[in-house]
C-alpha cells in the first residue's frame, strides 16, 4: 500500500498504524486496507478518466464502507450479484450509478435492480432481453441497457479469467452476428433503453494492444448499428482488467497511459466513421483495490525438509487466498513484526488446510531465523482475496481492517465459530418440529 513504510525495528506500518498493533488488536490473519491508498485511486482513475464513466467493480471486494467511499469519491459502483446490490442499496448508493452484469441473472436480481431504479443493466443473452424486458414492463419503466459485446480478442492472461475470446459463456459474439442482433432486439423492446454496448477482454492484462483492438471493434459496430438503425448510441464501456504488480517482475501500466490510448483509439476511430464521440465507462476493480490491502498471518510450524525445501505455515491459507492454488499466481511475502537475520533462505508459504494445494507463496525469501509468533505481510492481496475466501476446513474468514492517519477500524469483522454453527440446522433440535 502507499502508506506502507517498515519503522527502525523492522515493524511494518500501514496508514500509520503498526502491524503488531493491529495484530494484537484485531487477531491474525487478517486484512489491513491502506484507506487513503484506495480513495487516491479512486481519483486518479477518475482523473485520468475525466469525462468517463469509471465503474469500481465490486467483485473485487465489496462492503459497505467501501461502497461509500466508492460513491464519496465520485467513481460509480458495477455490481454484479443481487448480492452485491444489496450491499449497494444498504448505504444508498445512488441507483443512477450502478451498473448490474451478469450471464444468469435471475429473475429476482432483475426485478430487485429495476425496482431500485439501477442505471444500467447489462444484457448478455437473448433469453435475458426477453426476461427484463417483461420484468420492466411490469415495473411500468423504460430501463437503461448496454448490450455485452465478445469482440473476439484475446487476452494474453489466464484463461480463467480471459473473457473476450469466442469461445465462452459471456456476452453475444461481434463475428457471429449475434450482437448485431441484440442490438436490434433490445430496440424493439418497448420496455428497454439501448444507451451502448460493452466489452470487457479479460483481468490481470499488462499491455495496450488487447484494449486497443476492443476499443477498434467496438467502435466498428457502432458504425454498424448507425447504418443499420440510424441510431448513434451514446455509450462505450471497455471493461476493467488492468493488471497490478504481486511481484517485482509485474510490471503494470500506468492508469493514465491506458486512458490516453482508449480515448486516442476511440476518438480517431469514429472521426474516421464519422461517428460523434461515445461517452466512455471503464471497470476497473483489481486496480483500485488489489494494492490497497496486506493480508497479515503469524507463522507457526516451520518445517525444514533437508536438502528439499522449508515450509513456513501461517495461520490462514487458500480460505482466505485461493489466488495461488486456482491460478499459480505468485506472490511475495515479507516478515514485518521485526528486522530478521540479514541472511534470508527461499521458503514455500504454505497456508494451515489439509491439502498440500494450500500454498500461500511459492518461493519467498525470508530470514533464516523465521520463527513461530513472527507476523509475515503479503502484499497486493486486496482483490479477489476476502471477496473469494471461503470457511474450507470451517476456517473462520478473516476480517477487513481500514487503516488511515494512524488510526485502524474494523470494516468486516472476523467470523466466528458461532457464525458458522448459525447456519448449520442440528436434526436434534427439529425433532418434533411441524412438518
Ligand atoms: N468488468 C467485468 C465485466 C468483469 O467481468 C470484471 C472481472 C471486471 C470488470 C473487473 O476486472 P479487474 O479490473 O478486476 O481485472 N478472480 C480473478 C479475477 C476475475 C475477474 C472477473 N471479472 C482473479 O483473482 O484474478
């Protein structure tokens, strides 16, 4: 985070607060959410992206204090869950700037974002456009629409997580005609708004050219849908994905670089189709909130096999990052409650579940002298970390902590075991209980 700096005693600070402190405050492990870092990039995708649309993406991680902030500092909020939307509508984020995605959003989720009066919704199968539109009818409103768009490129990222290629479940294809289609659907839809369509490539992407080459489809089929219908919409959204840094061989780009070329490729393309400029949108979640957040663990066993390797445990794992195990993403890590030995030896981080999957961090350099009760700090972890972790092993998730000028408050609470029990139905305690 911005505000991390490592005070004379080896101890890591974040927002001003010390980690030991936290640790002794709040438990480990646990996530300790730099504030200042988030709003300040906040405003600098809303700088660099002035006369945009910035959509934080939700999925990255959400909560409540963090829909606030999102809407405090100015960004609008892409939710892509009824899930996520109630957490939107419980701070009242304003409606107007909510964006809802998803390739199966049930009935409900629609009925619950048109009656909340969401701004945009975003269609991304036929049997979807027929589904809001009955659901607007109903509602007796005309809803706001963006069609989603496969413009067929090909991020140079993990498949998982590659989104704009042919070949899966998102969007309607740009080759196969099928978004031209929907486009002319949703226009004759009495209950529905066409205001633009939509693309997103994929996460974790490090460099320009993927986004470029979107951007220079996308604005194709604009072209096409003036043709077509005599109608130029007013709204391109280009989808998150930019890529952060979990180790030093990342090398990410520059928010501003990114804008630069999106709205030079936007704006040179439809002066060449003679097609007045769209309001861009952007989604950016891993971005804004990924380098805000350390997770921070105490190691317990340390296991050195000879001539093999050492495993250092920590007191979390793949419950709170499946990060490693799901994608063999790579992190680091660093001891952060004191200065260590100078010599340091290259360690496997492994997490405490009962799989050997469980790696936090593959080959991290830590002091020789690592020992049980030392904290250790990974950094980057504040994106698809708390908002994918999980109870495996009834792990108890562990709890957000914002740090800001000194000061730290709880923004999710640890879990406990007694939340856990809540949700599980004992047959004993239902004997007798009408059927
Ligand atoms: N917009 C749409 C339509 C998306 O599907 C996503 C991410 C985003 C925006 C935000 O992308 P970002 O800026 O965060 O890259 N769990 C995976 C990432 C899944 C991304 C899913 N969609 C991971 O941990 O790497």
């Amino acid at each position: 985070p911005a505000t991390a700096r490592l005070d004379r005693d080896g101890v890591l600070r974040v927002g001003g607060v010390r980690v030991d402190e936290l640790a002794a405050e709040f438990g480990t492990p646990a996530f300790v959410l730099d504030e200042a870092d988030f709003r300040a990039r906040c405003a600098a995708w809303r700088r660099a992206f002035s006369d945009c649309d910035v959509y934080y993406a939700g999925k990255a991680f959400l909560c409540r204090a963090v829909a606030r902030w999102v809407d405090e500092e100015g960004l609008n909020l892409d939710v892509c869950t009824g899930g996520e939307l109630a957490v939107a509508r419980s701070v009242g984020f304003p409606a107007g700037r909510l964006l809802f995605h998803g390739n199966n959003k049930s009935v409900a989720e629609l009925r619950a974002a048109v009656a909340y009066g969401v701004g945009r919704i975003v269609v991304d199968s036929f049997a979807e456009i027929d589904r809001l539109a009955a659901v607007a009818a109903e509602a007796g409103v005309r809803q706001r629409v963006l069609v989603r768009v496969t413009p067929g490129v090909e991020a140079h990222t993990h498949s998982y997580v590659s989104t704009g290629q042919e070949d899966q479940k998102f969007g309607f294809s740009l080759a196969g005609g099928a978004a031209a289609e929907a486009v002319e659907r949703v226009l004759a839809a009495g209950s529905l708004e066409l205001v633009g369509l939509h693309a997103h490539i994929g996460s974790q992407i490090f460099d320009t050219a993927g986004f470029g080459l979107a951007a220079h489809r996308m604005v194709g089929l604009l072209a096409r849908v003036r043709d077509t219908h005599d109608l130029e919409l007013p709204e391109l959204d280009l989808g998150g994905g930019l890529g952060i840094a979990y180790t030093s061989e990342d090398a990410p780009l520059e928010v501003a670089d990114v804008a630069e070329r999106l709205t030079a490729v936007v704006g040179k393309e439809c002066a060449a189709a003679g097609l007045a400029v769209p309001r861009l949108g952007v989604e950016p979640g891993r971005a804004v909130v990924g380098p805000t957040t350390v997770t921070l663990y105490e190691v317990g066993t340390v296991k050195e096999l000879p001539g093999l390797r050492t495993f250092v445990s920590v007191d979390g794992g793949m419950s709170d990052n499946i990060r490693t195990a799901l994608y063999d993403a790579r992190y680091t890590a660093r001891l952060v409650s004191r200065a260590g030995s100078a010599a340091a030896h290259v360690v496997t981080l492994v997490g405490r579940h009962c799989e050997s999957g469980d790696v936090v961090a593959h080959d991290v350099p830590l002091p020789d002298d690592v020992r049980p009760g030392d904290l250790v700090a990974v950094p980057a972890s504040g994106a698809y970390h708390r908002s994918m972790a999980s109870n495996y092993n009834h792990v108890t998730r562990p709890p957000v902590v914002a740090v800001r000028d000194g000061a730290a408050r709880l923004i999710v609470r640890r879990e406990t075991e007694e939340d856990l029990l809540r949700l599980d139905i004992d047959p004993a305690d239902q004997a007798g209980a009408a059927v």
